[in-house]
C-alpha cells in the first residue's frame, strides 16, 4: 500500500448507478466506449490481469456490437469475435463461417481511427456523415469508432448557429441522441458524465424542434407546450447525472480537499 501519512483524509466515492446492499463495488479501468478486444489488450499491458465480466464474455457486447465488423463476403452479415476472452481469436460471420484475424481486426480499426482522428478538425457535418457512411461499409452502424463519430457530429450540430440548422438537422441530432443513450447505456449504465451532456443536447434540440414545427405550422400551440414541458424534464434527468456535480469533501479539521483531476 502506499501512503503519505496523512490518516485523518477521508475520500468519498460517488456511484453513477444504484448499488444493491452487498452487491460489489466495480469500476472500469478503461475507456467504456472502447471494444472489448483493446480494452483488453489494454488491461493485460498496464494492469496485468484479464477481464471476466459479463461484457467481456458476450461477443456482442451486451447487444451493443461496438467491436462488430460488417462481413465483406455477404450482404447482411457481420463479424463477431469467436471468443472474446481468447487475446490472439478471431472475428467470424456466423452466415457462411468467414473468418479474418485479430491481426486484421487491428489492422483496419487502427487505421479508420487514425483517420477519425487525423481530419476531424474543422469538418462539416456533411463530410462527416459521409465518413460515417464509409465506415459503415466495413464497421457495424454500432461499433465504437461509429459511435464516435456520432456523437462528433451531434458536437458540431450543438457549435452551430440555430438558424443554420433546419427541421431535418434537428430530427438527426435526435436520432444520434437517442442512439447514444440506448446503446452506450447499455455498457455504462446510471448517470455518467457523457450521459448529462447528451441529454442536455436533446433536450435543447427538442425544444427547438417544437419551435421550429410550431412556427412552421406543423404542430398547434397545445402540443408545442406539451414538448417544451417534456424538454425541460430531460434536462431534469441531466442533472441527475452524479459525475456531473462537484462533490464538496473536507478533512476531519474542516480544511476543504481540493478534487486534483488527472
């Protein structure tokens, strides 16, 4: 153990999911949004152990498909890992047993990451959703790097001037939201950080939907009250978010703790 010798420091942990009584404390040591197989890859070379959670076992990764690669032999199919928790197994599509490596997996991941990462300064919404079409020719619509992507978009959708976002960009920063929120929850559950500031976007992108159909006469004005009502309850929601509030903690003395971020 380690220790600076200050024994009266007290250290308050905030969960972002309900904890049954009993039930053990767990906390992911690595980026939630990363696929199983780096996450991984990640653990054994920093922290030496593997991991065995349910998430790690499920080729889908609890239906989230964020390591899932589209089959380039058939129309519909896609690569699942064999066995997830095999370091060097493969990926295979369960239509007609096609087969590529996990050297090939990374091969290709790494290089659409460096991709995203390389050109994603300053590009438009529409060269980005046209990336994202490119992915999604060899990534499934849901793998991590898409994900990414997604939520880059809704970023750039939320720097934009209203007036230069119409009825339709509204309609895909909510499909965007929406997806972010049912597939992410599923491997970070509860109130996380990335959770509030998504819900804050939709929030403000349905209150600005109801404006814009109001206005243009799609909507009456009974139901634009309705919608701006049900905006504000998802920024209710955002707030509920416990990563996202600043937790006062002291020393047995009084003496404020300041929180040191990495």
């Amino acid at each position: 153990k380690h220790t600076c010798y200050i024994q009266s420091k007290k250290i308050s942990v905030t969960a972002q999911a309900d904890i049954k009584e009993g039930e053990e404390i767990e906390i992911n040591y690595i980026a939630f949004i990363q696929g199983t197989f780096l996450r991984r890859k990640k653990l054994h070379a920093i922290w030496k152990f593997p991991c065995l959670c349910d998430r790690c076992k499920d080729p889908t990764e609890l239906g989230t498909n964020l390591s899932t690669l589209r089959c380039p032999k058939c129309e519909n199919g896609y690569l699942l890992q064999e066995d997830p928790l095999q370091d060097n197994g493969n990926w295979i599509c369960k239509v007609h047993n096609f087969k590529i490596s996990s050297d090939a997996y990374l091969e290709m991941t790494s290089a659409i990451k460096d991709y995203l990462y390389s050109s994603k300064a300053g590009k438009s919404i529409q060269d980005q959703e046209k990336d994202l079409e490119m992915f999604q020719e060899y990534l499934h619509p849901q793998h991590h790097l898409c994900m990414l992507l997604k939520r880059n978009i809704i970023q750039t959708y939320s720097r934009l001037d209203l007036k230069q976002v119409d009825r339709n960009g509204f309609l895909r920063i909510r499909e965007l939201c929406q997806e972010s929120l049912d597939i992410l929850g599923k491997v970070d559950p509860g109130y996380p950080i990335w959770r509030a500031d998504t819900l804050k976007d939709l929030a403000a992108c349905e209150m600005n939907l109801a404006r814009v159909e109001f206005e243009g006469g799609l909507i009456e004005r009974p139901e634009f009250l309705v919608r701006v009502k049900n905006s504000m309850k998802i920024v209710e929601e955002a707030s509920k978010c416990k990563s996202a509030v600043t937790i006062r903690r002291k020393f047995d003395n009084g003496e404020p703790l300041t929180e040191e971020k990495s």
